[in-house]
C-alpha cells in the first residue's frame, strides 16, 4: 500500500511566542527516533509561521535526509517539540498497521533506497529532497496483523539481544583504553617527582584579529584522544577576545576539562593556529621529542587526573582550573637516558591496545550489524524481496 492510504498530514502550527523557550527538534538517520537539537526563545526562531508541534504516535519525516532514513514514530518523550516545515507530520488513519510496525519499518532500511528513488529533478535543491507528494506514493509493505505482531516481537528480541551484548564489549573497551595509564603508573613508578613548573612554563603569543584574515581553531578532546581542528574561519567570525597562536609542540589544555584528559601536544598541522584564554599555553624547557613523548604518557595516568581534579575548582561538574594551580602539578620526570628505556616499554603496550581495542570496536559493530541484518530481512521478506 501507498502511505496516502495510510496516514493524513496533520500539521499542528503554533503561535510562536517571543519570551516562551521551544524543544526544537530533528529527526535521526536510520530511523532511530525524534531528538531535541537546542532550545531557543521564540524570538530566535524563524520562520515563526511554519513551526509546529509534535503528539506521541505522529509519523515525521525529513525532506532532505529521508534517502539516509530520517522517518519516525513520536514515542511519549518527544511530546511537545517543535519542528520546521522541513518536516512534514501525519498521523495515522489506517487500522490495516500498526505504529510499531511502522516503526521498525523505518529502522530496516528498506525505505531509505525507495525514497533514494524518488529524489529526482533538475536542480541540486530537488535532487536531495522528498516532497510531501512523492512521501505519499512510498510503498509501505501491510501483510495481516498477526504477521506485524511476529515482525515486531522478532524486531524487539534482537534489539534486547544486542543490548544484553554491548555491556561486556564496552567494558572491554574500557579495560583496554585504561590498560596504557595502567601500565605508565607502573612505569613512571621508582622515578622522581617534580613540579611542572620546573620543566616548562606558560607562553603567549598575542594574536590581533584582523576580520577579513582566515584563522585555524583548535579544540581539545577529552579522555587524552588529544587535539583537533575545530574549524577555519574568518576573524569577523571570532568574538572572544584575548586570542593566541600555538607552535608546534605545545602543550594546549582546557582549563575546565583538564581533569577529563582534555590537554594534548600541538602537532606540525596545528602551526598557527589560535585557541582563547581558557585554553593555556605550556611549553617545555627541553626541545628533545622524547620529553614531550615521556608527557604525553604522564597525562593518562590516574595520578595526573587525580591532582588536576583536586586542583581545580567550582560548584558544578565543570570546574575551572587557575592557572598557577597546573605548574604545582607534581609529575614523574626522569633524564633522556632513563627516558628512552620507559618510552620503549609504553609504545609496545600501546601498540597491543591498539590492536585489542580495534578487536574489541569490532564486536561492537558486527553486534549492531547483526540486529540490524535481522531487521532488514524480515520487512525484504514482508516486501517480497526475499
């Protein structure tokens, strides 16, 4: 059958009130459901006329993502956000299906390569979008519901069978990613101590913002995964003052996450680039490589996150560090000649961890792969695929 046979566009618009906060939502690829992107008084909203809200059991979909599986069933939490005319609701008229059944439809796969079909036209705008017209004419397999009933108990017994399979695979994963602060602890164990301030100190090279000149932004990721570009932009596009440049080498934390593992070393790639003030800037004393190897390792131990955890501060989970607080950090630190026979001990564990922590990734995704090959066989066999 035809989804116009099935469901009535049943958009409910709002009065869009200025001084009132909105759910605004989006629809997740692959069918997964409703989520609420960011709220925003209604003054921030535009287009304020096309805004509508969502009830439990509505069917919504996304005009530019429905080919990557943007379809879904509102379930209770969803309740109250609003969306755009970008996505179009309907509601259920039909007692021919189910709202499970449908659900689980939109999770197979099996109508994203339909609706891939049906993005055609001339203009790059119409190739990427479903109308509401051409959502209409989308076959929608209805076998009898005691068939929708097994399809959705089989669909509901995978789901629980990876879920009971993810909590062992993700622990190993966190066996693993803690193995190498593990094995540096034991390490850096019979080695002295001493301030960071000893070793190194703050640089700061003072950027003047020019508008119309392009500027690379870095951002620091938390659990030691070190740093990244966050994006390149114009200096127009940089309102917070106080900017300065890193070199290669550096040594970039995040004051409010520094305890999370958000602190790393600035690669050749990020020459230039420019970070706020809560992003200090720490250097070396030693150029050697290996000193900023050897600390690399000494920021994921347990010891490091203990002492930056202890010497930040605040009332919340985001807590700010000072900056005096991060050169008081007593951190293990040794000569080059000691240093080269720790680095080599930690490489070769990190290199096994790499490799059990690929395996265990891997289990992860053939689990996932596997519900979802079950789901997508039992509507190919409803659509007479198979």
């Amino acid at each position: 059958m035809e989804f116009g046979d099935l469901v009535v566009e049943d958009n409910r618009l709002i009065n869009v009130l200025d001084d009132v906060e909105y759910a605004c939502g989006g629809i997740r690829l692959h069918g997964q459901g409703i989520f609420v992107r960011e709220y925003k008084q209604g003054v921030d909203l535009k287009k304020k006329f096309v805004q509508h809200e969502i009830k439990e059991g509505d069917i919504v979909y996304s005009t530019l993502f429905a080919k990557a599986g943007a379809f879904a069933v509102a379930e209770a939490g969803s309740e109250g956000v609003v969306l755009s005319e970008k996505f179009p609701t309907f509601r259920l008229i039909s007692q021919e299906i189910t709202l499970d059944y449908l659900k689980w439809f939109f999770r197979s796969g099996q109508l994203n390569r339909i609706a891939e079909k049906q993005m055609t036209g001339i203009a790059a705008f119409s190739l990427s979008h479903l109308s509401k017209r051409k959502f209409l004419k989308l076959k929608v397999p209805v076998p009898d519901i005691a068939r929708q009933e097994e399809v959705v108990s089989r669909c509901l017994e995978s789901h629980a069978a990876v879920a009971r399979a993810m909590p062992s695979v993700k622990s190993n994963i966190a066996t693993v990613q803690n193995l190498i602060g593990c094995a540096a602890t034991k390490s850096f164990a019979s080695l002295p101590r001493f301030r960071i301030s000893e070793i190194g100190d703050y640089v700061l090279r003072a950027v003047d913002i020019r508008p119309s000149t392009l500027y690379k932004q870095v951002t620091v990721a938390m659990k030691n995964r070190g740093l990244r570009l966050r994006r390149v932009c114009e200096g127009s596009e940089i309102k917070s003052p106080g900017q300065a440049s890193v070199a290669e080498g550096d040594i970039l934390f995040s004051r409010i996450d520094l305890w999370q593992g958000a602190i790393g070393i600035v690669g050749k790639d990020l020459e230039g680039a420019v970070v706020t003030r809560d992003f200090p800037v720490f250097r070396l004393k030693e150029h050697d490589s290996s000193a900023r190897e050897l600390l690399r390792y000494v920021f994921m131990t347990p010891e490091f996150a203990a002492q930056a955890r202890d010497v930040s501060r605040g009332t919340t989970g985001r807590k700010k560090m000072k900056r005096p607080a991060f050169l008081e950090i007593r951190i293990p630190w040794c000569e080059r000649a000691r240093r080269v026979e720790v680095l080599d001990a930690l490489r070769e564990v990190e290199k096994q961890s790499a490799i059990l922590s690929a395996r265990s990734q891997r289990q992860s995704i053939l689990a996932r792969q596997m519900g979802a090959s079950i789901v997508s066989t039992l509507y190919a066999q409803d659509s007479g695929l198979i």
